[in-house]
C-alpha cells in the first residue's frame, strides 16, 4: 500500500482534522445521521469529511462545533499534529 497526504484536488491542506470531527462526533453519541441533520447537511457529506474526501467549510465547521459543544478549532488540526494520511492501495 502507498501512503498519500489528504489535500485537497487543489493540493491546499484541509481546513479540518477528519479524526477530530468523527472523534467529537462519536464523543457526543451522534450518529453520522443525526449530526448532518443538525448541521443542515446530507449525511453523505458529513461521511466524506469525516473520511476525508470532502472539505469541511468554515460555516460547516462552526455548525458542526456548535451542535457538538466544542470549540472550532477542537475540529481543525493542531498545529504540532503530522499531516493526516490515508493509505490506499496500489491500482
């Protein structure tokens, strides 16, 4: 398997550490579902930032801070924090 750094499709990082918004979320017993509700977003979506496909916007991180009782930047990465990597395996 290879090792990629999750960014973007225009190489810019991630506004959001996908391990810290399912952490909180999982924190808060919320299913992927009830969260997306709350946060007036598909649960699709809310999948693919937690997995890291998608972004998470700064409006969608402030709701999502909002619902889970958090800071927004208890969803962001921590500056000490390596790059978040995703493993995937060779085509």
């Amino acid at each position: 398997m290879s090792t990629t750094r999750m960014r973007r499709r225009n190489g810019a990082p991630f506004q959001h550490s996908p391990e810290a918004v399912r952490s909180a979320r999982e924190n808060a017993a919320l299913s992927q579902k009830a969260l997306a509700e709350k946060c007036g977003i598909s649960a699709q979506l809310l999948c693919d930032i937690e997995a890291g496909r998608r972004n998470a916007t700064p409006n969608r991180l402030r709701a999502m801070a909002r619902v889970l009782g958090c800071e927004v930047a208890d969803l962001q990465p921590r500056k000490d924090e390596p790059p978040a990597v995703i493993e995937r395996q060779a085509s």
